[in-house]
C-alpha cells in the first residue's frame, strides 16, 4: 500500500475554502521549521494558516483499512524448528504525521519486518510441540501494548488479527517420518500378534508373514531334517554293524544258515517300525523268534557241553 498519495506546494486561496479532508484521506501541511498541520474526518485547513507561508507543502495521506497478510516460517524455542505462521491484520494509519515526518511511502517491507519480530518475540518461548499454544499467544498480540506501541511508532494502527499456527516444513517431515516409524512398529506389533495367532492354529509356516521370514524358516527347517536324516542313517548304520556282529558269532557258533537267515529277516522287520503286537501275524512271529533264539541257545550249549 502507498500511504503518501501525493505532496504539493500549499496555496492560499482569495476565495473559497482550502481543501476539505475525508474520512480516508487526511491532509498533512508542513513547513520549512519541521511544523505540522494534520487536518482529517472531513475537516480543512484555514486560508489565514496557510497564507504567508506559514506552510508550504501539504500531504495527502489514506487512511483506508487496508489488509496485509505474512506467512513465514519463524523459529521456535530451539532455534532449530520452525513454526508455519499465517498472520492476516487489518490495519490502517492512524498518525499521519508520523507517516509525513518518518516519510513511509510503502508498507509492505516494513509490515513484513515488524510483523516478523513480534511474531519471534512470542514464538521463541514455546517449544515445536506447542502449535495451539503460539496459536493463543498470537491471537492475543491485538491487545497486546507492546505490540500496538510498535506499529504507533510507524504511525500505524492494527484493527482487526487473524492467526492460523502450523507446523514449518522441516518440523511436519520430521513428524512424518517419525509416525511412519510409529506405524511400522505397530503394524509389525500386529504383524506379530497375528503371526502368533496363525501359528497357533495352523503351525509356524503360516503364521509368518514376510518372504524374508518364510525362506528363513523353510531354510532352518531343511537344515533340521537333514541333520535328523543323518542322525537315523548313522543309527542304522550302528543297528546293521550290531546286528552283523550277532550273525556273524551265530554262524561261529554253527547256527544253522537259514535260521541265522531268518534271524536277520525278523530283525530287519523289527528295525522297520512295526509293532509286533499288532496283529495275529506279528504275534506268530514274534513266537517264531523267540523260538529261534532258544534253539540257538540250545544248539551254543550242545557244543559247549561237548
């Protein structure tokens, strides 16, 4: 906004009235001694004040309401992260005079700069995680002497201050990925909760739910089996050693061969699993050897005995 709309030699006039101020426009009359003459709300100027050079120049200045809006990130009590302020404040000059002497033409650049101080001045006692907070104490800098004495300084007046408080750009990615961490966690928890649940009922291999873990876990079983195989090939390796050496004494002690043979036949069906109480079939053999090794005792002793 331009406040000084115009500047003009001030002139007596022989007949008529100097011009009149409005409610908008106010009329600011110097001289070469740094006097003023404010003149405004309809009111105007004397042609006895103006003659003689009494003064010499007069000012139109606005006194509209006009709006300006700052929107800047301003640092928080850490000096690290940043609040997003949106400040919108109706203002309008409420010393033409000030305006005259200080000589402001222009508004935006200062507004910006007073605006950015006395938004700092209240956002650096709060921490990032006090948005509603700032929020209030901004709200509340339109009563605020301080702040009003430094707008009066620039011969301006704040009528109206509308604040919305956010998080700075930095402040909100950190957030986010803090919450993507937070959610990750979760969902892992969950993850787990309905690992556990899945296991329960359907076993390990279904409860997990990444490729990762599944390979893992089919890796770490093929490892166990494997080490189970070979675990029963070297007990069955130990099982035929035993079994030769029996055979092997048998026929040292004049077994006849096919009882051995047999003898070897119903030990390989033992070594197989099955329980020989199981049926009337496994029972008779069961007896079968039994007699077998009696007759074999027998026979050891026959010779013994000479």
């Amino acid at each position: 906004m331009t406040f000084i709309k115009s500047r003009q030699p001030a002139k007596a006039k022989i007949w008529g009235k100097q011009q009149p101020s409005t409610p908008v426009l106010a009329l600011v009359y110097t001289n070469n001694e740094g006097e003023c003459l404010v003149v405004q709300n309809g009111e105007y100027a004397l042609n006895s004040e103006v003659r003689h050079g009494k003064y010499n120049t007069v000012y139109e200045v606005d006194t509209s309401v006009y709006s300006y809006t700052f929107h800047k990130e301003v640092m928080c009590e850490d000096g690290q992260s940043a609040f997003l302020i949106r400040m919108r404040i109706s203002y309008y000059v409420g010393n033409p005079e000030i305006i005259v002497r200080r000589g402001i033409v222009n508004s935006t650049n200062m507004l910006d700069e007073l605006l950015f101080y006395s938004i700092k001045e209240v956002t650096r006692d709060y921490p990032i995680d006090q948005v509603r907070a700032v929020n209030e104490a901004l709200k509340g800098l339109q009563n605020d002497s301080k702040f009003n004495r430094v707008f009066g300084e620039y011969g301006l007046a704040v009528e109206a201050l509308e604040v919305d408080v956010e998080l700075g750009h930095e402040a909100r990615e950190r957030l986010k990925r803090k919450m993507k961490i937070k959610d990750e966690i979760e969902e892992q928890d969950l993850k787990s909760e309905g690992d556990m649940q899945r296991v329960e009922k359907y076993g390990v291999a279904a409860g997990l739910s990444s490729k990762e873990a599944k390979d893992k876990f089919l890796v770490d079983q093929h490892n166990l089996r494997q080490q189970e195989i070979q675990k029963e090939i070297e007990r069955k390796n130990a099982k035929e050693d035993q079994y030769r050496e029996v055979i092997i004494q048998r026929l040292k002690d004049g077994d006849d061969i096919r009882d051995i043979e047999e003898m070897a036949q119903t030990l390989k069906r033992i070594d197989s699993g099955k329980d020989f109480v199981s049926s009337e079939a496994d029972v008779l053999e069961k007896a079968k050897w039994g007699n077998l090794a009696k007759t074999s005792e027998f026979k050891r002793k026959e010779r013994l005995d000479g």
